[in-house]
C-alpha cells in the first residue's frame, strides 16, 4: 500500500489580500478532499496573524499524493494566489516512519 505523506502548506497573504486569498484556499481544500486516498485535508487560520493559513494534509500513500500535485484544480489555485502571496508558500512534506526504525 505505501506510506502515508503528511503535509504542512503555509500561505502568508499580502496585506489587504486576505479576503481575496481565503476563498482560493477553501476551494483547494473542498476539491482536495474529493480524491482519491485523501485522508485528512484542513484549512486553518493563524491565531496571531489572520494573514498566515496553513493546510494540514493526510494521505494515504506517496502515488495519491503525486496525483494531487499534478491534478487541474492545484494548478488553478496557485495561478489565482499569484500576487495575493508575501513570499512562496511554504510546504513541510514528511512519509510515515518504518516501525522497524523505532526498535533501533
């Protein structure tokens, strides 16, 4: 089956931006959680920056989560973030941990 790939994504708006960043971002996520081997897909606002998002991601193996990257509805999202984003985003992308490593 593979293992599961976590994902971190942060998003920092443009100042003013945010109203029109925050509708891209929730559509990414609503058509995120429709394909195949998405586990977990959450949108979240910083408590301390309202400008900041983040994207919290699950999927159940390395093959689903290459499809997502290569899927139409990412590509769009990213051409409509074009210049509402400070800098790039930021991706944090991790693979489950063998058990066997745990034992050494």
């Amino acid at each position: 089956m593979g293992k599961k790939v976590m994902v971190l994504a942060n998003f920092y708006a443009r100042q003013g931006e945010e109203k029109r960043l925050e509708p891209i971002l929730y559509q990414l996520m609503e058509e995120s959680r429709k394909e195949n081997g998405c586990l977990t897909f959450e949108f979240f606002q910083n408590m301390e920056n309202s400008g900041r998002y983040s994207f919290v991601e699950e999927w159940d193996n390395e093959e689903n989560f290459s499809a997502h990257l290569a899927a139409p509805h990412l590509a769009e999202a990213k051409k409509l973030m074009s210049g509402l984003l400070m800098q790039e985003q930021e991706v944090y992308t991790c693979i489950s941990a063998d058990q066997d490593a745990a034992a050494l």
